[in-house]
C-alpha cells in the first residue's frame, strides 16, 4: 500500500482511482486493522502495488531494534528515538515495545501526534517557542499519563514558559541545553549557564529543570565531541550535587545517529549511577542507510567493542522500488523515480535489486550501475552497452538519509522476505 502525503480527501480521491487498493482506506487505525492488510494477498513482486512505491522489510526492522537495544543495554544507558525520522506511530509503538524509555521529537505538532497515537512520554529536543505551540502543549500536560520534557537555552525563552505556563497553573519540565561556538542551539559559556540558571530559579514553580541535553553532531571531530560530552557529564555531577534538578533521577541526553557510540561510552564512563537517567537519541538506525549513516556505521563497528561483539549489523530496512520507464541511451536508462520519491540531499539512491516480472526472485543490482542525476520524477542510472535490463523492470533502491524519504509518503507498505504485504505504516509529517 502506498499513499503520498496530502489532504485526506486528496487521498481518498487517490486510492478510489486505484481499485486494487481502494480497499485499504481507513485500515490503519489499529494494529489489528493494519495486520488484516495481510489478508488482501498483496505482493510487490506481483506488481499489486503501483510503483514507486516505499517499502519497509519486516525482518530487517525486527533486527534493528535488537541491534540498538542490545547496543544500548551494554552500557546501561536508555533509548529515546528520535520519531522525526519516521513520523510513523505505528513504528514508534514497535520501538517502545522493544524497550525504548521515550520517543524523541523536534515541535509541538508531532509530540501532538505522538501523544494522540498513545505515546506516554516524549523528549522534545526543541526550544517550545510561539503561544500557538505552547496551548498545543498545554492541552497536554494536564494528563497525568503523560511525560513530557522540552529544552530551554535562554533568559527569553525561560522567561515566555513561566509566564505562558503561571497563567494556566501549569507545570512544564525543561532539559538545560549545551551548546558549542559555532553549533546549533544550546548555552555557550558561564556567563549564559549563570543567567539561564537564574531564570530558571525565578521560574521554578512553572519551569522545572529535570536534567541537561545536548546535541554532539554539530561537532566532526572525536576529540571535540568527547571533550564536550565530558563537559556535559562534569556539569551533571554539579548540577546534582547543588540539588538543582527537581527530577529524580535526573536526566542526561545526547547522541544522534552517527556519534551515539562515543556519547554511550562517555555517559557511562561517567558512573552517575542511579542518580541520572542517560537517555540516547539517535533516529536513523531502525531503517539504517547507505550514506552518512553507513559511514559512521563502518566507523563504530571498527572502533567500538561492543559493536565488535555483536558480530553483526544494521541493516538497510527502506527501499524505494520503480520501473524502468525508458532505455534511450546503450548506457542510459531512466528510472520512474525522482526526487518526489527518495532523499537526494546526502547522496543519491543506489541500485540495490534488480527484478523482471515473471522472475524467480530479485537479484542484486550490478555493481556497476549507479544514479547520477534526479529530477522531480526521473531518476539517470547508468548502466552499461549490452546489460540485461528492460522497460517494465523493477529496481529497489537503498537511500541515504532516511529522514526526507519518509517524509515524501503517506502509506508505506511493510514486506516480509517473500515480499508479501503483511503490514503498513502511516505517517504524520
């Protein structure tokens, strides 16, 4: 099942004009009306899904999500997704039930989607800012089933929640921010620790501060990023010394996809005990990818030694499968595919399978033919004179930056290793 983002009745119109899938509207409201999608037969190797069309590989996610589960046990520490990857409640709830403490979000709107699809507590590693998203908010906090955390950097933004949560008697629970010269958000020196400090202690009644948070990717260099993950680590014992978090444990967060390895040894390195909750964030690495997250992939299995132990891997779990729609050229074919439909931003997607309908099984795609351009619904593989390609075959591409694929769907179908539908996910973005 496949459904591009758009209005719902844009959507509905879209499905009507599909009559194979117009059964499937209205099918994903619950996990066991998702699951009854098996029911309908669906193969993608059949050709009953209208291509391009995203996929998820069922046994690929399941492995995944004890890769990083495993990961993170081995240091203690706890795992908070970062759901803006996928915007998928469905894949959220398969992450909490693998043991994840929270879901990590980045604005209102989607801790908005989170907390309506059952999401009990989220991490949103954001400033909240604008009356708009803090009413958002503060229809929320009310629930005493809900635990929700944001971040603060400044005098203003400590000032604008006190006075936007005093006037509605309502408590919000905040994570002090670390920042470096030159990064993102986060508080850059002393001078700035101290006055946020002391806005946070004229606010304490509304404004509680749980713990500290920060955001290593904006650093490249290893030596940087430990040196200010111990800053952080130091400034945590202080903080908890000082008594000035009003949560029990305390929480401690950091890691992105690509550095989560180094920020897990420094947390636990810091033996804070049961004192502080140490909460990782990274996203990218229940569907994985083949570019800067392979990257640093290929750099904490050489590195890390329990990544070593493992004796195993992610696996890429998202593939964007089209047609072959034309071959104009002896070393030219063109891709129904475009960047309507995959990520281009960290790099182009690659070729991974090659199937021709009718065929036994897909085989890989030869290590020669590669994307080298996209436009909006065409993507350029280069192949070579006398290759056994056809219109009306089919290519799955793997994709670098998982992020701004998901984004481009409505619906993506879930596979099994036949290539069965057993399942889909719909997304909020």
């Amino acid at each position: 099942m496949t459904m591009r983002n758009s209005s719902d009745s844009m959507a509905t119109d879209s499905l009507n004009e599909i009559g194979t899938l117009e059964k499937g509207v209205g099918l994903l409201e619950s996990a066991e009306q998702r699951a009854a999608i098996a029911a309908h037969g669906w193969n993608l190797l059949h050709e009953d899904l209208p291509l391009p069309a995203a996929v998820l590989y069922q046994e690929k996610i399941r492995h995944n999500l004890t890769w990083m589960k495993q990961f993170i046990a081995s240091y203690g520490l706890q795992l908070a997704p970062h759901g803006k990857t996928t915007m998928a409640p469905g894949l959220f709830q398969m992450q909490l039930d693998a043991g994840a403490w929270g879901i990590t979000l980045a604005t209102a709107h989607q801790t908005h989607v989170a907390y309506a699809h059952g999401v009990s507590r989220v991490m949103m590693a954001n400033q909240l800012v604008g009356k708009a998203n803090m009413e958002l908010i503060a229809r929320m906090l009310p629930d005493p089933g809900f635990d929700f955390y944001c971040i603060v950097d400044s005098v203003e933004g400590v000032d604008q929640l006190g006075h936007f949560f005093a006037a509605r008697d309502l408590r919000i629970q905040v994570l002090l921010e670390l920042g470096v010269m030159g990064g993102r958000t986060g508080v850059r020196d002393e001078k700035q620790l101290a006055a946020v400090l002391a806005a946070l202690e004229r606010h304490k009644e509304f404004v509680v501060l749980c713990g500290i948070e920060l955001y290593e990717g904006v650093l490249h260099e290893e030596s940087e990023i430990r040196a200010f993950l111990r800053h952080a680590t130091a400034l945590t014992k202080q903080f908890l010394a000082e008594k000035r978090f009003a949560r029990t444990p305390a929480i401690l967060s950091g890691a992105g996809s690509a550095w989560y390895d180094v920020v897990a040894e420094e947390f636990h390195n810091a033996q804070l005990g049961e004192q502080a909750e140490m909460v990782l964030r990274p996203g990218c690495y229940l569907t994985y990818d083949v570019g800067s997250y392979r990257k640093a992939q290929d750099r904490i299995l050489a590195g890390n030694p329990i990544a070593r132990e493992m004796h195993s891997n992610l696996l890429p779990a998202l593939h964007v499968w089209a047609y072959v729609q034309s071959i104009p050229e002896c070393e030219k074919a063109i891709i129904a595919m475009g960047k309507r439909d995959a990520a281009f931003d960290s790099g182009l997607p690659v070729p991974a399978l090659h199937y021709r309908p009718g065929a036994s099984a897909p085989q890989p795609a030869p290590a020669h033919w590669s994307t080298t351009k996209m436009m909006d619904q065409h993507a350029f593989l280069q192949i070579s004179e006398g290759d056994d390609l056809r219109v009306g075959d089919m290519i799955g591409f793997d994709i670098a930056h998982p992020c701004l694929t998901f984004d481009k769907w409505r619906v993506l179908s879930i596979v099994d290793a036949d290539f069965n539908v057993v399942d889909a996910v719909r997304t909020f973005f």
